[in-house]
C-alpha cells in the first residue's frame, strides 16, 4: 500500500522496543517460537521475490510487454514473481488531475483486469509462460478495503464496516477506498471466493496480501486453509505480526529489520543493537516462519527514499545481507538490478529506465548461490560469528547438513583488518564474487574497505 505512518504501527513501536533493548545471547541454535502448524509449499524453501510494478515497468506498462522479460529475470535467478494489484482501479475519491492514474490498491472490481495492463487473457498468458520457465506467481491481493464505487458498494452495503455514526469508515487518510466489513459473514465467504476465483481461473500460486494486520487473523486462517485445499499456496503478508505465520502466511515483512539497517548506516545503531534486533526477530517468530527481507520496495521507494538515498555505499553489504540472513526469503523490487536511482512516483505514469542492467551479475551470484546451496534456504542454521572487531564486521555462518555458507560484512566507513577465529568458518572456500579460493582458518587476517564484503562457499 502506500506509505502511511498509520498502517503499520508495529514498525514504530518495535523500533522503540529494539533501541532500548539490551544485546541478547547469540542464538546458535535458532532458538525460536512454536512453529506454525502450516505447511510451506516445497518449492518456496530456497526462492526469493521479485516484485513486479507493472506499470513503472515499461513505456507501454503492459502485461505482454512485461512478458518479454520472463526470459531475463529467470537468468538472473528469480523465482517467485509477485505482481502489485492487476485490478482496476477506483476513480471516485482520487487527487484528480490529467496525469493521475490511481493508486493500484484501491479495488474497483475483484475479477477483472485493469484495462491499463491488458486483458484477463494476457495475464493467463503469462502465468503459463512464466510457470513453463520455472517461475511462480503471486499477485496483490486488497482485502481490507475496495474503491468506494466498488459495486460492492451499492449491491452488498453490508460488506462495509461502519462507525458509531453509520457512516462507513475510510481507512486512515486514504480517500479512494472504503473499509470491508468482516463481521459480516456473505463478505468473508464473496472474498475466499475471489480469491479461488484467481487460483483457479488464472492458475497463479499465492498471495501477497496488502495492509494484512488490518483483516482479523481468524478471517486469514479461514480463508487460507480453504485456499490450501485447491493448491498448497504461498502466502505473503504485508505485516510483521508473528501471529500473521500462526494463521497461515508462509513470509512476513521485515520493517524493524529494515529500520535497523539504515539506523546502521546513520551511525544510530551501534551493532550490538542491530544484533538485539535480529535476535529478536528469531526468538519472537515460529521456528518455520519465513520473513521477507529487503532495502527497498514499491512503499519505500517511492516514499522513503531509493535505496541509495537511504543506505548510501552500505546498499550493495546491506543486500548481500538480505539475500543470506537465516528465515529468509529475499526480496528484489523492479529495477534493482539495473540499478533504478530514482523515486518511482505512485499514482502517475514514472517509467523505470532501463539500460544495461549493470547490478544483474551482482543479483544472479546471491540468487543462483541460494538455489543451489541448502544453507541458504530458510530453515538452514544461523550463527553470529566473533571477530577481532565485532564493532564494525558483522559476520555470520548459515548451515545445512554439510554445507556452509559464511558472509562476512563491514558495517562502517573505515577500512578494517581483523581474524575470526570461529572453526565452523575454517575450511577450503571460494568468494563468491571474486571466484578465488581461499584456505581459511585461524591465521587468516581479513581486510575490507569501508561496506564491502565477502561471502564464502564451501
């Protein structure tokens, strides 16, 4: 959805929580919480997210002309497409001008298609060409709330969520929508059924699910075993609630994390602090929760900064970090692999523009190492690993069975030399990015420049 302060709290008062929050005991174990009684889709254990803004993506802003790059985006090593909202879009309660198009998350209709993107035919087209590439699909999925002229609004007014005063509540500050009702027991089931509806019309495999902390839990845990019975969905909620994982969402976000970087960066964190929050993280999610890592996305972009505004010369260790920390499931938003310097502007036509894709290579090392290293899947080991100086390297290892994978971050502006002498480190590895092949060990001294770093399979 679009930034608001408002939508999601919890980002602001967990960053609270974690700046006052003293460095727990590194979690070697992975200690966590019960894990969900939901069942991952096998697939999805060692994928990463694209996410797709259809219409920044091109001039022509099109299904079919997004086709067209299925075949370079699986070089590069996606897996998971997720595509912000393919509905149309609402016009009562918009800024209204000759330029504005909307925004994608205000739902006019559930079962069609914005006509600003193709046909309902083009998108079927693409599912099965991007599912014969090895792709899978998910979509933006609005349930909180539609456009007020939604014909919802005049031929089911019971869908909607009302105030003390019977007028219905508009969520937040967002003028073009209206708030649904999930007292209401004919709203919940029309919804699991839209929702089948594109399972089973369109053959996409999941959800991502807008603002998902706003619809009551028992609603998702409802609606997705429901889902589950016509195809094990992958689904993904824009919230960072653990009980969003209890009620059946395979990935949550990762806002506090995120926070944390770029406190990072600012010189506001020390990284004992940004260690308390990822342990926190670990101990407060279940053990077989994904979460959604990332330095940008449609919100952050185009609210917040580009991910250069924000993290300056740490954007490149930061997404090493995100593409390789333990639960996760990585996310590259459109363009940065090109890489996209700018702000994309929500609600007007701001194509991205493309040249030579000169981050793509960057990109296809951490994605084609995830896919065929099992200790970079989600459920794979995590350990923070002592070095010479823990105030500025923030290193890791991630494990399974006999693989290792170990990154090794400089988190600060100075160049730094140091040893880590940690054994589950030591062996014979290669450095992804460099292709050299180092024996490492007790001896070995380390020497990085201000944000690089260095990751090492064995």
């Amino acid at each position: 959805m679009r930034f608001s302060r408002l939508i999601c709290p919890i980002i602001f008062s967990s960053i609270f929580y974690f700046s006052c929050t003293p460095r727990l005991a590194p979690l070697a174990n992975n200690e966590g919480a019960a894990a969900s009684s939901f069942v991952h889709p096998t697939w999805s254990e060692q994928s990463n997210i694209y996410e797709v803004n259809l219409r920044q993506y091109s001039k022509a802003g099109t299904i079919k002309e997004f086709e067209k790059s299925l075949p370079r985006l699986r070089e590069m090593g996606v897996d998971i497409l997720w595509f912000m909202p393919l509905t149309p879009i609402g016009v009562e309660g918009r800024k209204m001008d000759e330029t504005e198009l909307g925004s994608y998350y205000a739902v006019k209709n559930y079962k069609e298609i914005n006509p600003e993107f193709g046909t309902m035919d083009d998108w079927k087209e693409l599912v099965q060409h991007a599912h014969r590439l090895g792709f899978k699909v998910i979509t933006d999925w609005v349930a909180n709330h539609s456009s007020p002229d939604n014909p919802w609004m005049k031929n089911h007014p019971n869908f909607y969520a009302k105030d003390a005063s019977g007028k219905i509540i508009i969520p937040f500050d967002w003028t073009d929508t209206r708030k649904l009702n999930y007292g209401d027991r004919e709203l919940r089931d029309t919804m699991i059924e839209v929702m089948k509806y594109w399972l089973n019309t369109t053959g996409i495999d999941g959800f991502r699910c807008d603002v998902a902390g706003e619809v009551p839990g028992d609603f998702w845990k409802e609606c997705i075993t429901e889902l589950k019975k016509i195809k094990n969905v992958f689904m993904l909620a824009e919230g960072e609630s653990p009980e969003l994982n209890y009620n059946g969402f395979d990935a949550t976000y990762t806002w506090s994390v995120m926070v944390a970087m770029q406190n990072v960066y600012e010189g506001k964190f020390r990284l004992s602090q940004f260690d308390s929050v990822l342990n926190h993280n670990i101990q407060v999610y279940p053990k077989n929760a994904y979460r959604m890592y990332f330095t940008t996305n449609h919100d952050e972009n185009s609210w917040n900064g580009t991910e250069f505004e924000k993290y300056g010369d740490a954007n490149k260790a930061l997404a090493v970090f995100s593409q390789t920390m333990y639960q996760s499931i990585p996310l590259i938003y459109s363009g940065q692999e090109e890489p996209n310097k700018k702000r994309l502007k929500f609600f007007v036509k701001d194509p991205i523009n493309w040249g030579k894709y000169e981050r793509a290579p960057f990109y296809y090392k951490l994605l084609h190492l995830r896919n065929s290293n099992v200790a970079l899947s989600a459920d794979a080991s995590y350990k923070r690993l002592a070095t010479g100086n823990d105030d500025a390297i923030f290193s890791y290892i991630r494990q399974k069975g006999k693989k290792r994978v170990t990154v090794v971050l400089n988190l600060s502006d100075q160049p730094q030399q140091f040893t880590i002498k940690e054994k589950e480190m030591y062996g014979n590895a290669t450095e992804i990015f460099t292709g050299a092949k180092e024996k490492l060990g007790e001896m070995t001294v380390y020497s990085l420049s201000p944000w690089e770093y260095r990751v090492y399979e064995y």
